[in-house]
C-alpha cells in the first residue's frame, strides 16, 4: 500500500513537471508579456525598496517653497507640489498604494469569483440558478457608478476599499469558473474520484479547481489591471484614497487644478498606471497562450 | 425573430430588475449617516424641522415599508425629490440626457466606424506588421487611464496650442455649430479611444474564428474574392460575439461617462452623478444607479435580438 503511493506519486511528479515547463517556455516566447512581467517585478522591487533610497518623506513639506509647484530640480527629480513635497517620492509611495490596492482587490475578486463560480457549477440546481441570477444583477449595475456610491456613503478606509474593489469586480472569474466547472464534473477521472468516495469539498478542491487553475489565473491576473484603473479612477475623481496617502489616482486629481502651470506633476503618475497595466494586461495575454494553447 | 422571444426575454428581465433594486436599496440603507447628515451642522436647521423633513420624506416608515413605496412609486416614473435641488428626479434626469446622449452617440458612432475596419483587417491578415500594430494599439487603448488622456488633450490642445476649448459644451455668448463642434473633439476622442480598442479586439477575434469555418473555404472555392468573402460571408457572424460588449458598452457611456464629464466638465448625467455625490443627494443617486442599471438589462435584450436577427440558428433554436 505504501509502496503503491510513493509510486503513483512519483509517476504524478514526473508527468505534472513537463506540462509547467512547456508553459514556462510558451510564456517566455511571448516577448511583450516577458517584458511586461519584468517590468512589473521592477516596480514592485522599487516601491518596496522606496524608504530606503529616497531622502523624503511622502508626506514631508519645504516650507520654504509653499504655495506653487516647483519644476524638476536637481533635490526634486520630479519637482514638488502646491505643498512643497517632493514629486518623485509621491510617486513612489504612490505606487506602494496603487500597486497593492491592485494586487489584493485582484485576490479578492479571484477568492470571491472563484468560490461562487464553484459551488454555481459543481451543484447546478437552486445554488447555481440563485448564484447567477446574483451575478448577473451585479453585473448590471454599472462599476464605477457603484463604487463612487459605495465610497461616499461608508467614506473607506484603504483596507474597506480594496475590499469593495474586489467585490465588484469578480463577475466575470464566477462566469468562468462555473463553465469550467459544468465541463469538468463530468469527466471520467471526476466520476472515478467519486466512485471512490470523494464527496463535495473534496472533488472540489483536489479533483477539479487543480485543473481549472489557468484560466483563473489569467483572470486573476486582468483582474489586477482592472482594479488598479478603479482605483486610480476613483481617487482621481476625490473620492478612492484620500490625501495625504499618496495614489496614482489622487496625485493626478491634485496635478490637475495645476495643468496649466505645473504640468509636470500630471504626466509621471499617469505614465506609471498606464505602463503598470499594460504590463499587466500582456502578461495575462501571455498566460493566456502559455495555458491554453489553441493552434 | 418572434413577439414570443421579445415577450419572454423582457419578462425574464423582471426578476434581474427586482434583484437590483433590492440591492441598490440595502446598500443606501446599510449606510451610516443619512440623507439628512447634510443638515447636521447646519444651525438655521431645528430638531423639529428636521423631523418635519424627515416625515414628509418618508424617511420614518419601517425599512421594508419604505422600500415597497420607493419600488411602487419607481414602476409609475415617480422618482422622488432631489434633495439637492428640491425639483423631482425625473425631470432633473432627463434634463441632463440630451448633452449626454449627444457625446455618447458621436463617440460610440465613431468608435463602430473605426472599430470595425482595423478588427476585420487584422483579423483577415493575421500575423501581419498591420495586426501586429493594431494589437499593439488595442492594448496602449485599453491600459490608457481615461482621466490622464483628457488631461494631456486639455494640456496639448488648449493649453500649449490653444486650439480648443478645454471644457464645456459651449463657448459663453455663443452656441453656434462650429463652437459646439469644437467643445465635442476632445471629449469624443477620449471616450472613442477606449470603446475603439476594445471593440476592435471583440471583433478581430470573431473574425478569426470565423474565417477558420469550412463554409468560408467554401465560399472561396466557388470563386469568391476576399472582400466579398469577409463583407457578405464572414463578417454577420464574426459581428455576433461583439454585439453585446457594443450594446452594453454603449449604456455605460450613458448612464455614466463620470470621469470625460467631470474633466470637461460635460453637463451630462455623469456631472450630474458627481454632483449628486458631493450633495448627498441619495434619491437622485437612486435614480441614476437604477437608470443605469436598467439600461444595461435593456442593452442584454437588445443584444439577444440582435443576434436572433444575425443567426437563424438562435432564431429558430
């Protein structure tokens, strides 16, 4: 009995590991999304690292230069703003904040997703037509529209916000996980697994989700694109992450009373959403085709 | 395409409807504070006239009460009071519709028109240096932040050139065609933009899974040339996947272009769901969540006819 485990378990190594590796190496023929994933990993490293190479603090103000933005110097890369703080360092810890409100609402929204999509596909019924009627309503009302209600009326802390973020987003990972679900329930290996008495959770978790992973994750991964642009909208419109916590999203909403005199403090942030989720949304192009090759 | 299939499809909208409000109205009520925080600093404002208002908005009825009537009263185009402006929701509503309307038709009506050609081109020429751009220009589109474009356009355009107007619908003292011309150039192509690169994604990749069919070798065998194959064969297919993301896009714009609105400040519905936010005005945000939310279950049938009306096989299936 033991020597029969150890055996299936090893021939189960072998054959799992060479599937990865073929993935790996579509991944990597897919030059955008290789780029992009660098490009991703280099941001994170750099707003990690951020207090320990910059000489501010976000929220640290030169009285002496109090009233008007000051251009790009050679003390502030980027310049400073109506407050006298540095540009650059906003920036940064800027980044710190988009960046993780991006990362968790995308988890958010996958664990969400992923767990009504399940249970939706795997006991059809009344759970799936009740689970997808309440999809299908949060899918009709409007994202952003909802978001800005949601955060004037509960006025979020950051943490009450990525958790709205991912809430409202995780629609289309139900929807897809359910289908994969209604396919895979009824394959042989799900119907042996029953036979020997697997039940519910079990099938669920060890027998199906396993191989239902690619396509969540590529949704996982457009899921943190997509929240970063909530975000960033939302604290752009005043209303996401307020100040003196630096976003993208808000340093651009203060960058734009001073367009026409400091246009500098609007083009960095901007340029930093829009490379971040371009990088994002071409690994997921990437992931896509390593995971789910189709000719 | 029958009355049956309308009927039905408008009759099963009905529980999707109710689902909405339900949740619309648990989210307002869950909230702390009230409508009538805005008053709370207010000392002109009296205890009792404060339960005055509170009586005569119904805003001491039992929460379940309080919802029957707003749904009975939502069914019959009675939306309530804004509490910003006094005058009722409605009215304000379809006051705001028509410059918003006109933004979201023009750009919606350019984004097709541009939209479709670069999805059914590079679709026909996969792989190509065309396809490749396109591609590559359909990702910058869909990872450009909307409020950042219009904030460039404004700094490029009216700022440094100082060749359009950077906000607005129509120069003070003025109004002529060529003016509201020039106030809607901004605003469409940043709302057109993204619509474009999305919807040529949609599209080229229906294209693709159409042109792989047998019926469009088919097509080529019995002499056909491309254009004809892809404009009379291909393209009512390939548009099917498509048709929803249009239809339901396009109500999105409508009930809310927020961020182009505010930037250029658009007096739109958007604008009008900005300013509804900074008043507290919760039963116009009512209103427009529930217009909103309403649209995109009309744009879902809308889409069903449209496919019914593309494909004999949803027709008669």
């Amino acid at each position: 009995m033991v020597d029969l485990t150890t055996q299936t378990l090893e021939v189960e190594t072998a054959r799992s590991r060479r599937p990865y590796r073929q993935m790996a190496a579509r991944f990597m023929r897919h030059r955008l999304a290789v780029v992009g994933a660098v490009v991703l990993i280099l941001m994170a490293l750099i707003v990690i690292a951020a207090p320990w190479f910059l000489p501010y603090r976000y929220d640290q103000q030169d009285f002496t230069i109090l009233g008007v933005p000051t251009p790009p110097s050679a003390e502030h890369w980027l310049g400073t703003d109506e407050l006298g703080r540095d540009a650059l360092t906003r920036l940064v810890y800027g980044g710190r904040v988009s960046l993780g409100v991006g990362l968790l609402g995308a988890i958010i929204s996958t664990l969400v997703g992923t767990a009504i999509g399940s249970v939706a596909g795997f006991y059809r019924g009344i759970w799936d037509m009740l689970l997808m009627r309440f999809t299908d309503v949060m899918l009709s009302i409007p994202t952003l529209p909802l978001v800005l209600l949601l955060s004037t009326l509960f006025r979020p802390s950051p943490g009450l916000l990525i958790v709205i973020v991912g809430g409202l987003i995780w629609m289309g990972t139900a929807r897809l996980v359910r289908s994969q679900f209604l396919a895979l329930r009824e394959r042989e290996y799900v119907e042996a697994a029953r036979a020997l008495g697997a039940a519910g959770p079990r099938l669920i978790l060890r027998h199906i989700l396993p191989n239902a992973l690619g396509p969540i994750t590529v949704a996982a991964t457009l899921a943190v694109g997509t929240s970063i642009m909530l975000e960033s909208g939302l604290s752009f419109l005043g209303f996401g992450i307020l100040p003196p916590v630096p976003t993208w999203g808000n340093i651009l909403n203060s960058a734009s009373g001073w367009l026409s005199i400091a246009p500098w403090l609007a083009i960095p942030p901007g340029l930093c959403i829009f490379f971040t989720v371009l990088a994002v949304n071409f690994v997921g192009e990437g992931l896509r085709d390593a995971m789910e090759p189709r000719g | 395409m029958s009355l049956s299939f309308l009927i039905r499809r408008l009759l099963g909208a009905i529980p999707l409807l109710f689902g909405i409000s339900l949740v619309l109205f648990t989210i307002i009520h869950l909230a702390p504070g009230g409508p009538l925080d805005v008053y709370a600093d207010n000392p002109s404002v009296s205890a009792e006239a404060l339960d005055q208002i509170r009586a005569r908005y119904g805003l001491d009825d039992p929460v379940p009460i309080q919802y029957v009537k707003w749904l009975s009263a939502m069914v019959v185009g009675d939306w309530g009071l804004s509490i910003r402006t006094g005058r009722p929701v409605l009215d304000e509503i379809v006051l705001r519709l028509g410059p918003t309307l006109l933004l979201g038709g023009i750009s919606m009506a350019l984004a097709f028109c541009l939209a479709l050609p670069l999805g059914v081109i590079s679709a026909a020429r996969r792989g190509s240096r065309l396809d490749e751009a396109v591609t590559l220009g359909a990702f910058a589109g869909i990872s450009l932040p909307v409020f950042w474009s219009a904030l460039l356009l404004q700094l490029i355009f009216s700022i440094w050139l100082g060749w359009l107007p950077s906000a607005g619908m129509k120069s003070v003292g003025d109004g002529s065609l060529s003016d509201r011309l020039l106030h809607l150039i901004m605003p469409v192509t940043v709302l057109s933009l993204a619509t474009i690169a999305s919807w040529s994604r949609y599209i080229r990749s229906g294209m693709i899974d159409v042109l792989g069919q047998d019926y469009i070798r088919t097509a080529y065998a019995k002499g056909r040339r491309e254009t004809a194959v892809i404009a009379l064969h291909a393209l009512r297919n390939a548009m099917i996947p498509a048709v929803t993301v249009i239809a339901i896009d396009f109500v999105t714009i409508i009930s809310g272009a927020v961020i182009t609105e505010t930037v250029f400040a658009w007096p739109g519905i958007g604008r009008l769901f900005i300013e509804s936010m900074n008043g507290r005005d919760y039963p116009m945000l009512m209103g427009l969540m529930m217009m909103g939310s309403v649209g995109v279950v009309l744009a879902n049938i809308i889409a069903d006819l449209a496919y019914a009306a593309l494909d004999p096989r949803i027709r008669h299936g």
